[in-house]
C-alpha cells in the first residue's frame, strides 16, 4: 500500500476517493519508565523509553490505518497524517489517517 503525506502521487490519476481511512492506538506508560524518566530529566537527554513507545504507537497505527484502507479496495493512501492526544494522565492516542484513493489503470 502506497503511503504519502502529499495529496496527489507524481504520475499517478486518481481514479476515486473511497473516504477517510484511520487507525488508532492508546498506549499507557509503564510506573519504572516513569521512573527512569524522571531521573533523566536531571541530566537531560532522549528519553529512549518514551520513544521506543511513540515509535511503537505510530506504526500500529498506521497499519491500522492501511488495513482499513485495504479493506476499502484502495490502492494508495493521500493526504497521509498523525495526531496524537491524552486519554488520561498516563495514557496517549496515536492516529493515523488520511484519504484512500483508486488509480486509473
């Protein structure tokens, strides 16, 4: 399935819009990640923790995403975004959506 932030795709017609396609996660943090962080906020740095759990969000909600797409008959995917939101204190969503298209043959 091709993917692309751009709403039309270099050499491609598009042939239908079928809709807005998503796919979404919520992930929670786990207490010892929560821990780890806080102690390297004193030294500063990436929290690898938190973005192993960023990376993790995004790309089950993409595949999320494109299944729904599949499931659509599409052949590509436009417009392609993420967003992300709290649910609660600990808690994030991941979403992943944008425009299922068909291409002429």
């Amino acid at each position: 399935m091709l993917v692309t932030s751009t709403p039309s795709i270099e050499g491609k017609q598009v042939d239908s819009y079928l809709g807005i396609v998503m796919g979404s996660t919520v992930r929670a943090r786990h207490l010892g990640t929560d821990i780890l962080a806080t102690l390297k906020n004193i030294v500063g740095g990436e929290l690898k923790s938190y973005s192993i759990l960023l990376t993790q969000a995004r790309q089950e909600a993409m595949a999320r995403m494109v299944a729904n797409a599949e499931e659509m008959g599409a052949d590509a995917v436009i417009n392609f975004r993420y967003e992300t939101s709290t649910i609660a204190a600990a808690a994030s969503e991941v979403i992943a959506y944008g425009t299922a298209v068909t291409f002429e043959d």
